[in-house]
C-alpha cells in the first residue's frame, strides 16, 4: 500500500527527471546549432530523438514496448 508520501516522493521524482530531459535536449541542441561534422550532427541528432521520445512517453505515462 502506498502513504501519501510515497506518492510525493514518485511524483517529484517524475518532475526531476523531466526537468533533466529537457535541459539535456537543450544542451545538445545548442551543442548541434554548433558544429558542422557530418558524423556528429548524426549522433547528436540521434541522441535528441532518443532523450525527446522518452520524454513524450514519460509525459503521457506510456508504457515502454519491447520489440
């Protein structure tokens, strides 16, 4: 059974994680704005759809699906 300061604790966990995900985004989108290397904009491209997709799927509460 959960107190309610479980569920504190979960919530404001959910909060930070987001709050990181989003700074990261940002940080490596900045990071990309800034280089020109065809190999890492694919990298940093594909880092960003990776943090963005978690993001969508934490903020909707969806569960991960395993291939």
């Amino acid at each position: 059974m959960m107190t309610k300061d479980t569920k504190a604790r979960r919530a404001r966990g959910k909060t930070e994680v987001t709050k990181y995900l989003k700074i990261r985004i940002e940080q490596l989108t900045l990071e990309r704005s800034k280089n020109t290397n065809t190999d890492t904009l694919l990298i940093l491209d594909k880092s960003i759809q990776e943090l963005a997709t978690v993001l969508d799927l934490i903020e909707r509460k969806a569960p991960l699906q395993r291939p």
